[in-house]
C-alpha cells in the first residue's frame, strides 16, 4: 500500500500545483484585462483629442479662407469705388453708388469680424471637448468650393477695353 499512498501524494501535489498555476493565470489575466482596459481608455481619449485638434485645424482654415475671401472683397470694393469716385466727374449722380459701397463695405467687415469671433469661440470649444468634433460636411464643402453667381463672375473678369477705359478714368 505503501506504493499507493506515494501515488496519491503525488496527484494530490500536482493538483496543488496545477490549481497554483491556475490560480496564478486568472490572476495574470485579471491583470492584464485590467490593463488592456486602461490601455483601451487612454486610446479612446488620444482618438478624441486628435479628432478635436482635426476638427479646430478644420475651423481654422475655414478662418482662413474666409479672412483671405474678405480681403479680396474689400480689394475689390475699394477698386469700384476708386472706379465711381473718379466717374464722378462725369456721373455726378454715381456719388450715391459710391456712398452705397461704404456701407456695403462696412456691414461686411463688421460681419465678417463677428464671424471670425464666433469661429474663434467654436475652436475653443471644439479644444475643450465642450462641442462635437465633426464639422457640418455643407461647411467643409461650402470652403473648398466657392459658389459664386454668374454676376459676380462677370465683375472679376473686366474686359480688355474695360480695363483700358477703367486705367485712362483713375488719374495717376
């Protein structure tokens, strides 16, 4: 029997064993499952803060664009009424054009000057993770692809005799 006792000593010490590494493996994985969901919430956060960081990259060159489409704008309202003022001489009634794109000019700027402020509040936002880090795809869209009316068209290309006239009417 004596054979029969070491027999069960040693099974009953491989289970100890066996049910040791078990114990030691759940508590491994219990670990590394722990771990894995810090590493996936340290992910999670990184993704969002990148996705802010696109998403006010995104509100500043919307910023951009529209600081650079005023410039033109205002380039081009000063070029008109160079234009009238100097056909004054000629038009006296055109002073009333002229006074016209003054106040065009100046609702224009005072808008675009709020606008840039609330696009300023929006990229603060967005970075403070207190606004959605998507942008409206219309307004992505609406900053690539300038959609401009056939009117406007035809004041930014001046024929070539229009140009002419305009350079002999502006004394230099």
């Amino acid at each position: 029997m004596f054979g029969k006792r070491e027999l069960v000593d040693s099974l009953n010490r491989d289970l100890a064993r066996a049910r040791n590494k078990r114990d030691t493996l759940a508590s491994g994985v219990t670990r590394l499952t722990a771990h894995i969901g810090e590493l996936e919430i340290r992910l999670s956060a990184e993704n969002e803060r990148v996705e802010r960081e696109k998403a006010a990259g995104e509100i500043l060159q919307l910023k951009k664009v529209v600081r650079d489409r005023s410039s033109a704008f205002s380039a081009a309202i000063a070029g008109i009424r160079n234009a009238t003022e100097a056909a004054e001489t000629i038009v006296p009634e055109i002073r009333e054009l002229t006074e016209l794109l003054d106040v065009i000019a100046t609702k224009v700027a005072r808008t675009i000057d709020g606008l840039l402020s609330e696009l300023d509040l929006r990229i603060e936002a967005v970075r403070a993770g207190n606004a959605a880090p998507q942008l409206p795809e219309s307004l992505i869209r609406s900053a690539e692809t300038p959609q401009i009316s056939s009117r406007v068209l035809r004041l930014q290309k001046p024929t070539k005799e229009a140009a002419e006239a305009h350079s002999r009417a502006i004394p230099a």
